[in-house]
C-alpha cells in the first residue's frame, strides 16, 4: 500500500507538471435545470466554473494557470486572505469593469471595490444566488489558542446554478455550521494537512451534508485513497478524485 500511494503521488506530480505546460486542465460537466455547469479543476483551491455566458474564477492565484490565457471573470469568489486563495495580480488580469469580486472583510482592506459578504449572508450576483458559509479551524492550530483560520474571519461559498447547489468550502475543518447545511448537490472540501481537515474529519462532513459529489481539493500531500475507503460503502454520495494537489 505505501509503494502504490507513493506511485499514485509521484503520477499526481508528473501529470500537474504535464498539465501546467501544456494549459491542459482537467474538466467535469454536471448538468442543472437551467443548462450545463462546467467545472474546470485548475489546481489546489483554484476552480472556475463555466455556466451559459458566465466565468465564475474562485480563489484564482498565479503558478496553477497563464490567466493571460484563460476567460475574463464575471464573477470572482475569494475564501480568505491567504496568498494561496488571494492574488492580487491576478485579479488585475481577470477583472474588467463588470467583474463582481465576492470576498470577505479581510480581504477587501487589500483589495478595492469588492461585494463584502460575512457568515451567513445571501446575496444574489449577476443572476446567481451565493451564500457565506463560515470556515475556520477547530482542531488544527498555529500555536495553543491560534488556529490557521480563525472563525468569523473565511468564508466557504454556496453557489446556486439552476437547480443544483455547489459547495465550495475554503480553507476550513468540518463545523458544526458546514454539517447544518442542506441540499448540497456537490462538495469542495479541503484536506491539507494541518491546515484544513483529515480525511475522516472530510468524510464525516460528506456524512452530514448528504452531497451527491464529492471532490476533496486543496489537498497536498493527503492521500485522497483514504477518503475514497472511508465512504466506499456509502452509495450515495460519488467520491471524485481530480487533479488538485
């Protein structure tokens, strides 16, 4: 089992390398009432989402695509300040004047002219309905007392696409909050140690959500097979594994 898990992550490697040179990127297509979601898997916390005319970039920072290369942003999510979910260069690149950049207080003392949304708030943005979920850390931390994301501070975001609701979790553990919510369709969930979840701490979430897909991302060196064994008697919920390392 170790020889296979370090075959799998070396594989991982070649493949992101690979991926990265040529601009390739893995995509899944998930259909809704109101057309096809398009799901692009640029790597670590980055996603963007392609649905009708609209470009939805979450978290999008540089050295996991050529921006330059990629669709201008109608929408822009950012989880929380951390320069792996926070580029401001990046954002120059993908912004135009309509751009809607949905962040959190945090970020918008970096960055200007961004729709503030804190927990639990609900707005609806260029047609589609987002929802603040909070996103922190309970068990993992800095020091005694200094968790890696405090609460009340990231912010994990439900976005609403015809009739499916998809999860994006940010950099968070499974809080009582993520397990309150309901009719979750497909999960992000992070697993990268220490910073976010375990993968029994992931699986325990998929649990409570009850999501249909489940994409464990921003997951390092986790090895994601653990989480595939752990739900692997659960037939309601698909575990899929893509490249974001």
């Amino acid at each position: 089992m170790y020889k296979l898990s370090i075959l799998v992550n070396v594989f991982i490697l070649v493949f992101t390398f690979v991926s990265f040179a040529q601009g390739k990127y893995e995509t899944d297509i998930i259909k809704t009432s109101a057309g096809e979601l398009k799901i692009t898997f640029i790597g670590h916390g980055t996603l963007m989402f392609t649905f009708g005319s609209k470009i939805i970039h979450a978290d999008p920072v540089g050295g996991y695509a050529d921006y330059a290369k990629l669709p201008k942003a109608d929408i822009i999510l950012i989880t929380h300040e951390h320069g792996d979910h926070l580029d401001q260069k990046v954002l120059e690149i993908l912004r135009t004047e309509k751009t809607a950049l949905v962040l959190t207080e945090t970020c918008a003392e970096k960055v200007k002219g961004g729709i503030v949304m804190k927990n639990g708030d609900v707005k609806t943005v260029e047609g589609l309905k987002i929802e603040a979920v909070p996103a922190y850390n309970i068990v993992h931390m800095r020091s005694k007392g200094n968790p890696y994301h405090p609460k009340g501070i990231g912010n994990g975001y439900i976005i609403t696409f015809g009739d499916k609701r998809v999860y994006v979790a940010g950099d968070t553990e499974n809080t009582p909050e993520m397990k309150r919510l309901e009719n979750i369709d497909v999960a992000f969930l992070p697993m990268n140690l220490p910073y976010t979840m375990t993968p029994e701490m992931a699986a325990d979430a998929a649990r409570a959500l009850k999501v249909k897909i489940l994409y464990p991302y921003h997951f390092g060196n986790t090895d994601t097979s653990e989480l595939v064994n752990l739900l692997k008697g659960n037939k309601e919920i698909e575990v899929r594994i893509r490249n974001m390392r």
